[in-house]
C-alpha cells in the first residue's frame, strides 16, 4: 500500500501550513486543499523537494457543496490515515453590519463543509479499522456565545458539539477510530486580517499550536486546548456568570476591531 497520506483542507497558510509541514516530517505523503492555486502548488512543490513525499494537491472553493464531495472523491482511492478539517474564516463587527454573503459561506465552510468531510472520512476510517481526524475550531468554540463575531463564535460551537458527539458515538461502538477538536486561543495567523480584526494580545505560532495538537491527537485526547493560558481561560469562564462572560468577550472583540482600525 505504501506510505499513508493525511489530507489537509485550508493548506496554503497558517495552521493547514503547519500540520502539511509536520506530517510530511512525519512521512506522510500529502493531498492538500485550499483556494489559492498558485500559492498550494508552490508549497506543495517546496515540502515535496524538502521531504522526499509526495504531495498532491486540489484547488476548491470548500464554501460550496460540490466542491467538497470531489474534495473527498479525489482521496478515494488514496490510504489515507489522517484528515485535518481546517478550512475556515470568521467575520467581525456587529451582527447589523456585517455581510450577510460573508456570513453565509462562512457558515458553509466552518459547518457544512466539516461535516460532510467528517461524515465522508470517518465511514472510510471504520471501513479500514482505523484514521485520525481532527476538526480545527476554536477556543471561540468553548464560549457560550461571541458577541461582535456571532456567526463565527457559533459555527465553532457547533464544531466542538459536533466532534463531541461523535467521539462518543465511535467509543460506544468500540472504535479504533480518533475524532478530535482544535480549539486554539490566539494564532498568528492571516485569520485577523481575513475577519477585519486584530488580536488585543500575543498568539502563539502556528508551528507550536500545530505541534501541541498532533501530539494529543496522537494521544486520543478529544478536546485539544494549545497553550497554558488558553486552557486557563476555558476553565475560568465555566465559572462566571454568562452575564459577565459576554460582556469580557465583547470588550475583547472590541478591542480587536479599534486595533484593526488604528493599524489602517
């Protein structure tokens, strides 16, 4: 059968960037998705010649159904063993001002999208026995809600819900299957630009935040949380009033906006 293959949606930067980078390090041939042709086939070509894999590549628009089923079609007939759902984009400001266009593709690509990879993917993981797949979503995802980013902060919620309830499913059946959730406070990463916004304080590399996932994903852990500070947070807003808890998020997501605003 050859080497395995882990597949990686949103692959041309970023978080997709990193997890291409380290598991072709690992030895796993490559099939990446994203948009950006020109962008895909130059760091396919350049992780290629670096690691001695072979790496794929599929140029698609995730935000469109179509376009996902022959995502999953083209790795039929590849051994693939991982698949990292990560294609995804996030819109701030407030809900009446925001683009309801932008809103809508992005809840296609952050929701319907991870769906029907997760669907497609994990009925050819039991089928084979095994595979890991990991859902990228957010610490957004942890939150109860997101004042300034609503759309995104809840297409994130769904994520970990989702990826909750499936892991369950699997245990229950007595899997060796692994489904997981990326939940990632703050990257650096072309996201604030994408979202019109900026981080109100430092990320973490994607690099590391890639490095801490595989790890965990390697170790079954279904609820992925990078970095001390983050999971910190998590734990602390299961204890605050949700009052209080949307009004810290709003003033966070404020603070992001005025940031982007003042860097023009």
């Amino acid at each position: 059968m050859g080497k395995p293959y882990a597949v990686i949606t949103g692959a041309s930067s970023g978080i997709g960037a990193a997890f291409a980078e380290l598991l072709a390090k690992e030895g796993y041939n490559l099939m990446l998705t994203a948009r950006r042709e020109e962008r895909l086939s130059k760091y396919a070509k350049a992780l290629a010649g670096k690691y001695g894999v072979d790496v794929r590549y599929i140029v698609a628009d995730l935000s469109l159904e179509e376009e996902c089923f022959r995502v999953a079609g083209a790795t039929e007939a590849l051994p693939v063993r991982i698949f990292i759902n990560n294609a995804g984009f996030g819109e701030c400001g407030s809900f009446l001002d925001t683009p309801i266009d932008k809103e809508l593709a992005m809840t296609d690509v952050n929701v319907k999208a991870v769906q029907i990879f997760t669907k497609q993917m994990l009925q050819r993981f039991a089928e084979a026995g095994d595979g890991y797949l990991l859902n990228v979503a957010s610490f957004a995802g942890l939150l109860p809600a997101g004042p300034r980013m609503a759309a995104y902060y809840a297409s994130k919620a769904y994520v970990t819900s989702f990826t909750r309830a499936v892991a369950y499913d699997l245990k229950e059946a007595g899997s060796k299957v692994y489904v997981g959730a990326l939940c990632p406070g703050p990257v650096n990463t072309e996201f604030n630009r994408v979202a019109h916004s900026k981080f109100s304080f430092w990320g973490i590399s994607p690099k590391r935040c890639v490095s801490y996932a595989y790890k965990q994903m390697m170790r079954g852990k279904t609820i992925i949380i990078p970095g001390l500070p983050t999971r910190l947070a998590a734990s602390a807003t299961k204890l605050l009033p949700l009052s209080l808890t949307l009004r810290i998020v709003a003033k966070q997501q404020m603070r992001r906006e005025y940031s982007q605003q003042d860097m023009g």
